[in-house]
C-alpha cells in the first residue's frame, strides 16, 4: 500500500528549505520550526489512512479534468454548483467521490489562497449525479443522490478528508458525467477552471450562469481494473489552460486518449502551482503518491513568482532541491517518475537565464534519482530563439498533441509495462 503520510524526517528537513507561513491575507513571517511541525502532525492525524487505503487501493480517477485546488469560493446561505465532467471508461461503473478540505497550490503570490491553507467548516445540503450529452440539450438521465455514510448531508471539518458512499452509474458514449452538489460555508477549496469542463452556479430561477471557481471532488473514483494509474502532476500546463474551450485538446487528455481506458490518468495539475507548494507534504502530493507513474512538471511558477511567502523569484538551486524532494518522497511510495524540463515561457532576459540554468541540471537530476526525463521544451521552443515558445506559453492545442505524441513514443515501454 501506497505510504499516507510524508516521514517526519523528510518534513523536518522541508521546514528548513521550503515550509511557508500560513497568512490570512497578506505575508507574515513563516512559521518557527516547532509551530510549522506541529501544524504538519495535526495534519496528518486527519488525513485517515482508513479513508485512504480503502479508496486509493480500489478506485481510479475517470475524469482527465483537473481536480486539485488551487483557490477557495464562498457558498454563504447555499449555492449549487454544477459541473460536467468527460469519462474515461464510459458504461456502468460503480463510482465513490473523494475530498480534501485543504488547498492544495498556491494561487498568485497567495494573498487569498495558498498550499497547505485549511479550508472553511463547510455544510454539505445535498449532492447528486446523472448524465447529460451538454449542458444544452435536454437528454439527461435521471439524478443519482450522493450520501456520505448513509446521509444525504454532511458537516466537513477543516482539513478533513472524507469520501462518499459508493454508487452504481452509467455513463454512455458521449455523455458526461454532472455533478451538482449544494453547499453552505465560506473558504471551500475550489480549482479555478477557465472553459475546460462546463461549471456551472444554479440560480433561483433555475438559470445556469457560468462558475469560474469549481468546488468539485478530488478524485471522481471507479472501481476497475487498468494496467496502470497514471498521475500527472504540475502546474496549469499540465492542468490545460489555454487550450481550445471544452475540447479535452490538453496534453493531459491527449496522452488518455491514445493510452485507452484500460489506463487511468488522473490529471492533478493546477493553475499557478510551483514546486515548493508540492513538497509541503500535503494531501495533493500524498494523492499522487498512489499512483504507478507519475510525471512532475513544476518550476515555471517558481521562476515566474516564487515560493509563497516570498517576494522574488526561486534560485536555480531552490528549484533542483525541491525537484529532488518530490522524486524521493515519489519513489519512496514506489512511484516511477518522468522528470520534465521547464518549458519556454517568453521570460524576460534576466529569469530566462535562471530558467536556461535549471535545465541545464534537469538531465543530472534525472540520472543521479533514476527517474526518466523528458525534454518537452525543445519540442516547444521557437527552432530559432529558444527563450521564445513555439505554441504559446501555454501550449495550444497543436503543442499539447505534440507533447503527448513525444511522450508515448519515448517512453512507450514504461507505460506498457
């Protein structure tokens, strides 16, 4: 079984390199060592290794929508949200839903939300699901309510991880899978998710007006059998902004597609998310933990804002430290890792020296853990300036297949194996 929670070791060496405050709203001086290591146990005490083994050990992710959190929403008085999310194996699956009241990366420079911030005491009014070919046709199956242990309702406490009760759903070709689930509370974790799945605020009137910030589960979970989990693990690149709206044309999606659904990809990407919101130890790194292969894409937000906390950009050294931290943590839960480089992002000349840098350790970080590394950035660097990007600092959709296709065709026996 996959480990639940980081080594105290490993935590003690990260409150000396990457731990950050926990600010309301602006900076304030990080923790002391004692106070940020006990904050990490009270955490871990709530992550249940219950709650996890009996998930994890048994359910995949079905959707290759991003579902981290990288922001917090507010639903004072009850709001529904509505989400529709494309599958990965369509047909009837038994489905379980999975939750972590904590965000997960850092948005910005982290005045409003950041890694490792608690999420609000939240009430859960109700939940449920069905299918629907879009948001604009009327062929909707008829709702399936969600309960967690037994009630349609749920009190979530701060950090509290829980899961649903298991439900029988099927999903035909095409369709997606909506969920709608109604809260009430303030500072719910959420992932900011410009036009990749259609989310959606339920007015009174019953008009659906679109929800930028995405109060969803972490994990939309099936029980089947696939040959390998696959966790993609980064930051909106990975998550797929920028692509073509709603056309799962991210590289994350593409890689699904020609893997097939004897694969679980399970896209946990978030927008603005850095290296150093990764190695705090954290619910988001302990989901990637369970899966086979996991690639880690991270320091374009390290260069393009910094560590939480902090007002300047992370050093090349910063970077490759905290790259080595998650590939141990990674490979101590048997995780085989694909290293990227950090892609061109049109930097100005002083951060695209510090980008050059880190890329010019990236290939001796790789041999020196034993982990595979894939250079995306010379697939997506203008040929004639490299500190130019080809397809947009985040990759359009031809970059993403581009990526993709690279992928399968380098390491094509790891993920047969």
């Amino acid at each position: 079984m996959k480990k639940i929670i980081c080594t105290l070791l490993f935590c003690s060496m990260l409150l000396m390199t990457a731990c950050s405050g926990t600010a309301q709203k602006e900076t304030v001086p990080a923790l002391s060592e004692t106070e940020a290591l006990a904050e990490m146990q009270t955490e871990s005490e709530i992550i249940s290794a219950e709650v996890q083994k009996n998930l994890f050990d048994g359910y995949v992710s079905n959707t290759v929508i991003s579902t981290g959190s990288n922001y917090m929403t507010d639903a004072k008085n009850g709001v529904t949200f509505r989400t529709y999310f494309p599958v990965e194996e369509a047909g009837t699956l038994e489905y379980q839903f999975y939750f972590s009241n904590t965000v997960d990366s850092t948005w910005e420079r982290g005045r409003y939300s950041y890694a490792g911030k608690s999420g609000g005491a939240y009430q859960i009014i109700r939940a449920r699901v069905w299918t629907a070919s879009s948001p604009d046709t009327d062929d909707d199956s008829a709702p399936v309510e969600i309960t967690f242990d037994g009630s349609p309702e749920k009190s979530v406490a701060p950090d509290e991880v829980f899961h649903s009760d298991a439900v029988t759903i099927d999903v035909p070709e095409g369709k997606y899978l909506v969920w709608e689930w109604t809260l009430d509370g303030e500072d719910i974790p959420c992932i900011r998710m410009t036009e990749l799945a259609y989310s959606y605020i339920l007015k009174e009137d019953g008009a659906l007006e679109y929800n930028m910030d995405v109060p969803a589960p972490q994990l939309i979970g099936t029980k089947r059998e696939v040959r390998k989990k696959i966790a993609c693990f980064g930051d909106s690149i990975t998550q797929g902004a920028e692509t073509t709206a709603y056309e799962q044309n991210f590289w994350v999606a593409e890689l699904s597609e020609h893997l097939g659904s004897d694969y679980a990809v399970w896209n946990i990407g978030c927008g603005y998310a850095r290296a150093s919101d990764a190695v705090l130890c954290g619910n988001w790194l302990e989901r990637a933990k369970s899966a086979d292969i996991v690639t880690l894409a991270f320091g374009t937000n390290d260069l393009a804002v910094g560590q939480y906390g902090q007002r300047t950009s992370s050093s090349a050294d910063e970077i490759e430290n905290w790259l080595k931290m998650l590939i141990q943590e990674l490979q101590k839960a048997d995780c085989q890792v694909i290293l990227f480089n950090l892609p061109p992002f049109d930097f100005d000349e002083a951060t695209e020296a510090v980008r050059t840098e880190v890329n010019s350790k990236i290939p001796a970080i790789a041999e020196e853990t034993g982990c595979a590394f894939f250079d995306w950035a010379v697939l997506l660097e203008n040929p004639d300036n490299s500190s130019e990007s080809l397809y947009g600092g985040h990759p359009d959709d031809e970059g993403c297949r581009i990526i993709a296709e690279a992928l399968l065709e380098q390491f094509g026996e790891i993920f047969e194996k």
